[in-house]
C-alpha cells in the first residue's frame, strides 16, 4: 500500500529510536523499485509498507534506514521516517518452506531512495569503520541501532548525500 504523506501527519514518539531494514533482492524482487525513485523524488516522500523482520517495538516517528544486502552493490541507500508502528500481515514470501504465514511490518515514509543500480551506496565497509558496534552486515531487518551509532549512521549518511549533490536531511526541529 503507497500513500504520499507530509511529515506533519505523523505522530513523533517521545523518544524516537533508529533502526535497520533491509532489502536482499534475492529473497524481495522489488519490481517497482524505479517508480518508487521517481515518486520520491517527484513528491518527496513515500509511504511503503516493509517487513521489519521480529522487531516489534518500531513506533510511529522512529528514524529507519534501508540497507540492500544479498548482492552487489551492498549499502544503505534509503532513509525515512515510520508512519505506522509494527503490525502484522501475510508474509511477503510464503512459497519458501518454513516460512510462517505472518510477518511483522512497518509503514515508513522515505525521505530518499537511492538507485543502486545508478547511484553509489552508503557503503558497509563506511558503515564498519564509523559505527563497530552495529552489524552492517545483518539480514534480519529491524535492527535497532544504538543512540550514538544512530547520531554517526546521521552524520554519514548526510555527508554521502551532500558528496551526491543532495540537500542534506534536516535533523529534528530543523527547518530544511
């Protein structure tokens, strides 16, 4: 389901927290990904719903960003806010055995979507360096990530954006 949003219509938690999904094109073949670039960049954001592994604690206004794993090129490569805290649907993948016929799912508004097949990723191997204590490597999507490795994820991700020739992401409070 996509809806586009504003960032007024969702609720901030009190204290927001920052977590990790991720996207391995070898499990998701996200077929539309090229239209979901270019509504983000049309509209400046959209609403999409993504599977948030076992997490369950991810609230409306937590801080995620999206991490492609599985295949080349590897990295973060999409950042938003959570419209709707986690609930849970049918399982995107049921065909596999083992699969459960639930998974928990989050709603989140991108801020950006980058292009891996056009545009470089926040790499892991910037990600190791900057932040040791986090698992950039991690297939379970909906990591949390701690507060000060959350404030450095912030500061490298907006760097690699503004190296990219984008505006960087307004914190909290900031006008953009």
């Amino acid at each position: 389901m996509r809806q586009h949003i504003t960032t007024t219509d969702i609720s901030a938690t009190t204290n927001p927290r920052t977590y990790l999904l991720t996207w391995n094109p070898k499990v998701f073949a996200w077929e539309d990904i090229q239209e979901s670039i270019a509504e983000v960049e049309e509209f400046g954001d959209l609403v999409i719903d993504w599977s948030c592994g076992r997490a369950k604690k991810i609230r409306a206004g937590d801080r995620v960003f999206l991490s492609r794993q599985g295949v080349e090129p590897k990295g973060t490569m999409a950042s938003g806010t959570v419209v709707v805290g986690v609930y849970t649907e049918k399982h995107f993948d049921t065909q596999k055995p083992g699969k459960t016929s639930e998974a928990n799912y989050v709603q989140f508004s991108y801020e950006i979507l980058l292009d891996p097949g056009q545009t470089p990723l926040l790499s892991r191997e910037v990600l190791r360096a900057h932040l040791p204590e986090t698992n950039c490597d991690t297939q379970m999507s909906g990591m949390a990530i701690k507060e000060g490795a959350a404030a450095r994820l912030e500061e490298r991700w907006n760097e690699h954006l503004k190296e990219l020739g984008y505006e960087p992401i307004p914190e909290e409070g900031e006008e953009g």
